[in-house]
C-alpha cells in the first residue's frame, strides 16, 4: 500500500513539473512557477487520493480514514487561498501595465478589490430579496447560496466534459488520418502566418509609441529594450516610421501592458510557426513514403543514417510513421470512444433513474490494489477530459494555455484558478456516479447533492445538457453559433482559412528550410540567382 501510494506521488509530482515546464515561458518568474505548480498539485492530486478514500471508506480503516480527512482539510483550503486570495493578486500583479513594484501591487489590490465589491453588493442583493420576497431565514439562504455556488460547479464540470468526451477521442482519430491531419495543419500554418503579419503591424505601431516615451523618459521603456522584449527587427522598422509621423502619448501603463502582450503573442505565433512547419514537413513525407520501395522515409531535409544500425533504425522508422503510429493512433481513439459512452452513460444514471450506470459495475472493490486500478483509470479519463477543455480554450483572447514554452504568467494564475475551482465538483461528480458516500471528502467538503435544494428539475437537466453539450461538440455546432453571434475568441478552436492558403506557405517554407539546409552543410554549387529561380518555380507548381 505504502509503495504503490509512494509511486503514484512522485509521478504526480514529475508530471506537473512537465506539465509546468512545458507551457510556461521562460520569462515567466520563479514564483509564478511554483505558484502554478502547487496548485496543480492540489488540483490534480486529487485523482490519486480518491481511491484511498473510497477504500479507507469500504473498509472502515480508522487510522487511514482520520488521515485522509486531514489530507482533504490541507487540500480544500490550500486550493481556497490559493484560488481566491493569491493566485488573483499574483495574477493582476504580473498583468499590470506599471513597472515598479509598489505601483503594480497597487494596481493588484486595487483591481481584485472592485471585483469583490461588486460580488458582495450582488450577494447582498440578492439575499435581501431573499428574505424579504421570499421570505427565507438565514438557514435557509445559507442553504441556498452553497447549493448555487456547488450547482455552478457541477453545471461547469458537465460543460467541459461535453467538450473533452467527444474532442480527445476525434483528436487521436484525426491524428491516424495522415492526409486530414495535413489538410488541417495547412488550415492553421494559414491563420498562423496571418496572426504575424497583423501582430507585426500592431507592434510597430505600439513600438511607435514606446520610442515617444522613451524620448519624454528614457527610464520607463529601458526594460522593454534592453531586455530584448520588443523584436529587433521591429524596433528598426518602428524607428524609421516613427520619422515620418508622431502619435498622442496615452498613459505609459496601458501602453506598457498592451505591448508586453502584443510581444508574446508575436513570439508565441513565431514559435508555433516553426512547429506547425516541422510537422507539415514530416507528415508531408510519410504519406510520400508510406509505400516505398525502399522502406525508408526519403525526404530533402534529413539525411539516411550510414552504417550497418542505421539502416535498421531508418526502416524501424519509416515502420513506426507509416504503418506502426496509425494503427496505435486509431485504437487509442476506439478505446477513448468507449470510455466517453461509458462516463456519459453512468451521467444519465448518476441523475436519473435509468440503471445504466456501467462504471459503478465496472468497479472491483474487492481488495486495495483492485480498487486502486478500477477506480484510477477512469478517474483518470474523466479528469483528462474535464481539464482538456479548460487547457484548449480560450478566454475572451486574454487567457490561453500554449505549449512549447508559450503561456505568460497571467494565463498560468488565471488556469490555476480555474483547475482549482473545477476540481472539487468534479470529485463529487464522480463519487455519484460510481454511488460512494460517506467519504472522508464529504465529511471535510460537506455533501454537494444539490436536488434537495435546487430541485429534482435541476439533476434531470445535467444529463440533457451533457448530451446536447456532446452532440454539440460532436457536430461542431458550438464553434459555429459563436461565430455567429460575434464571439470567436471563445471557440476551442479558431481555423478560418483555405488549406490551398496553407499548402503554398508550407511550400515556400519548404523551399527556405531546404536552402538553410545546403547552407549549413557547405553546398554551394548553386548561387543566390540560381535559388531564387528555383524557389519561383516551386511556389509556381504549388
């Protein structure tokens, strides 16, 4: 018992710091990190506690029972500060346009302040109409406010697993089909390549701006240059435009905030650039390779291995892309399938009186390693899917997660908070499914059963929506409505060209990448006129 708990922790602990590692930038500060990283592990840690609830709960075991309640007392209320008085502090701090510090504290409290207030005058409101209309007590109101804020809760969880239980499966099934893969990474290097080319006009512009600063007080923008925030290549061009006409100065703070997210978002769309590229290129190869001759993957931007290995590790290669990763690929996504219609099936039991709950009989509870394994692995999908929606969509066009290094502090805090916020109602919402109470959770949570208050009406609603949110998702109807009504910085995903667009960038990145290529090695039996017609004509077979 001891090692297995032992082993799930320090995998917990690995893969966050992955996790943590691979999205936040490398400008992101150290204590944004470690904020970002404790929280994450309150709020996934989560997943590998449940089971030794449920098991300490079946077997009446004392001493684990009295220590998994102080575990869950460390949780909730490591995640409550956490997510309702520091990570919004840290999070305005890092978004605040000023530069010293007191001035940025400032902003912080001052920005977190307004936002209480106006939740406590709302409250207020709305309980006095409480008491006065309906004529409720404070019990009563208590009662109502807790069922509302655990409603919300679980109306989110219902949401966002709408979303993951129908997106991760055709994610894995959309990877297996090499050439709609492709077709679709065309579709985003197109809107990629559009972003850098408005996000370089917008910088210029707002260089512009800093370089009027600068002159007025050279002290306010000597960060955003001397630390190379601001792309060279963008303050030469803003320098010599900023000769042939002026601008009003509008207060340093805004500019400031506006430019340091305008810059990420730059490099951000520069380095996804360069990604999207690597893999157009590759797949672009393995479907030109996939029956050679040859069993090898031929391609003009990487060499064939020499040696008596590497012509084995060439056709293990070309085996693996072509033949090994479609067939992985396609089974991971029939069996993502299966686990959807398994959670969505045991939704509708969990609020409703149909007995199609197959998770709670997939359970073995017989024995400590069997509810481990029984109860891990789907705990584990339904976690993955609940947090896919939240680390794919983006808020307002403020806040977004990005691989590859690309996600600024105040994206970290602001998923903190909400990773916070989601997971508890997520725990309740799968201890109903699989009917457990009487857990260490509900004696340090309180029970989140909502019907008693809310209504029955409210419970059969759950299952309708996570279905329709399902159907939704399955037909992309969601994407499409906010498009519709103006809103498509909300989408979970946002591709808004033609793949013909794509296919010809890829083509002359192709080209370029070819000619860097040559360079590096030393080739030069072609010159410079001779690469430039070359380039011309493959841009014009395209």
């Amino acid at each position: 018992m001891f090692t297995l708990s032992l082993i799930e922790g320090l995998l917990l602990l690995i893969y966050v710091g992955i996790l943590v590692h691979e999205y936040s930038q490398q400008q992101v500060p150290f204590y944004v990190k470690l904020l970002t990283y404790t929280s994450w592990i309150l709020s996934f840690g989560i997943v590998f506690i449940i089971p030794h609830d449920i098991y300490y709960t079946l077997n009446d075991n004392g001493e684990g029972y009295d220590y998994a309640v102080i575990i869950w007392k460390w949780i909730y209320w490591g995640n409550f500060v956490l997510s309702w008085l520091i990570l919004p502090i840290c999070q305005e701090y890092e978004d605040a346009g000023e530069v010293t510090f007191k001035e940025k504290l400032i902003r912080s409290c001052k920005n977190n302040l307004i936002a209480y207030a106006y939740l406590i005058v709302l409250g207020v409101i709305f309980i006095g109409y409480l008491a006065i209309f309906n004529k409720l007590d404070f019990d009563s109101i208590l009662k109502l406010l807790v069922a509302l804020a655990y409603g919300f809760g679980i109306l989110l969880v219902v949401i966002l697993l709408g979303h993951g239980l129908v997106a991760i499966p055709r994610a894995y099934w959309r990877k297996s089909q090499y050439e709609k893969c492709l077709r679709g990474l065309y579709l985003e290097a197109a809107q990629i390549n559009h972003a850098i080319q408005e996000l370089y006009d917008q910088l210029i512009n707002l260089t512009i701006e800093v370089i009027q600063h600068k002159n007025t007080n050279p002290d306010l923008t000597f960060h955003l240059f001397k630390n190379g925030q601001i792309p060279y290549e963008i303050i030469e061009e803003a320098q010599y435009k900023y000769k042939e006409r002026s601008r009003k100065l509008e207060p340093w703070p805004e500019v400031n905030k506006r430019v340091k997210k305008k810059v990420s978002e730059y490099k951000r769309a520069k380095t996804k650039w360069e990604h999207v590229c690597s893999e157009c290129f590759l797949l672009e190869d393995m479907i030109d390779n996939e029956f050679s001759v040859h069993y090898k993957i031929r391609s003009t931007l990487r060499y064939e291995r020499s040696g008596f290995m590497g012509h084995y590790l060439d056709m293990f290669q070309w085996l693996w892309y072509t033949k090994i990763k479609k067939a992985y690929l396609l089974s991971l996504s029939v069996i993502f399938w299966i686990l959807s219609s398994i959670v969505i099936l045991s939704e509708i039991s969990c609020f409703t009186q149909f007995d199609v709950n197959i998770l709670r009989r997939m359970i073995n509870m017989n024995g400590f390693f069997q509810i481990q394994i029984s109860i891990l692995i789907p705990l584990m999908y339904i976690s993955f899917c609940a947090f896919y929606g939240l680390f794919h969509i983006n808020f307002a066009g403020m806040y977004a997660f990005y691989n590859h290094q690309q996600t600024d502090a105040p994206s970290l805090l602001f998923g903190s908070i909400n990773f916070s916020r989601v997971s508890f109602p997520l725990t309740f919402n799968f201890l109903q499914m699989i009917q457990i109470s009487g857990t260490p959770f509900e004696d340090v949570i309180g029970n989140m059963d909502t019907s008693s208050v809310l209504g029955m009406s409210f419970s059969y609603s759950l299952p309708i929506l996570l279905i329709l949110a399902s159907v939704f998702n399955f037909f992309e109807v969601y994407d499409k409505i906010l498009q519709g009504i103006g809103l498509p910085q909300l989408k979970f995903s946002q591709v808004q060209f033609s793949s013909q667009e794509g296919e010809r960038l890829m083509c002359r990145a192709r080209v370029k990448r070819e000619r860097d290529i040559l360079n590096k090695v030393g080739i030069n039996f072609w010159d410079q006129c001779e690469m430039r017609e070359l380039d011309c004509q493959m841009i014009q077979i395209v």
